[in-house]
C-alpha cells in the first residue's frame, strides 16, 4: 500500500485496540476498540468506574467524527454498520 496507494484495501473492516497505561501487571484505567469500514467508524469507550459506551460516526458525512448517530435513530444503514462493526470489535484485532 505505501508502493501504490490506489491498490483496494484487502480488509472490509479494520479494527484496532488501545489501553492505558501500557505494561504488564499494570491495571488498565482506559481502554477502546474501535472498528471502521469505508464509510463508517464504530468506537466502544471502556473507563473505570464508569458503564462503557460506544459512539458510531458517519466519515463520509463527518469526517471530523463530531456526530454520534448512536445520540439518535440509526437509519438503515447505520444500523447495519453498526452490527457490522460490533461483531467485527467483538472479534478483535487482525480479524477479516
């Protein structure tokens, strides 16, 4: 991909985790998994102490990730990415 950008992606849906602190042993205060396909982006928030909850945003109409769609009825497709991403996040990073 770095040789040739235009080459199409090889994965539908990417996924990612991230968790503070880093280390071993250490007890995570912060963690996130998020899922994205071409259009739309699904993030589930993990902090202690509090319920997590997830945001799920729309690239191509809000490329700056300010509106949550999950604040308000999902329209079919979202919905649809929305399940899409959840399932992709529940399987983890490295999944197809």
């Amino acid at each position: 991909y770095l040789g040739d950008p235009t080459l199409p992606s090889l994965l539908k849906v990417a996924v990612a985790d991230r968790f503070l602190p880093n280390g071993v042993g250490l007890p995570r205060e912060l963690s996130y998994r998020a899922a994205r396909d071409d259009r739309f982006k699904l993030v589930r928030y993990d902090l202690v102490g509090t319920d997590p909850y997830e945001a799920l945003y729309d690239l191509g109409a809000d490329p700056v990730e300010g509106d949550d769609l999950l604040l308000a009825p999902l329209s079919p497709d979202a919905a649809a990415a929305h399940e899409r991403l959840w399932a992709a996040i529940a399987e983890g990073p490295g999944s197809p």
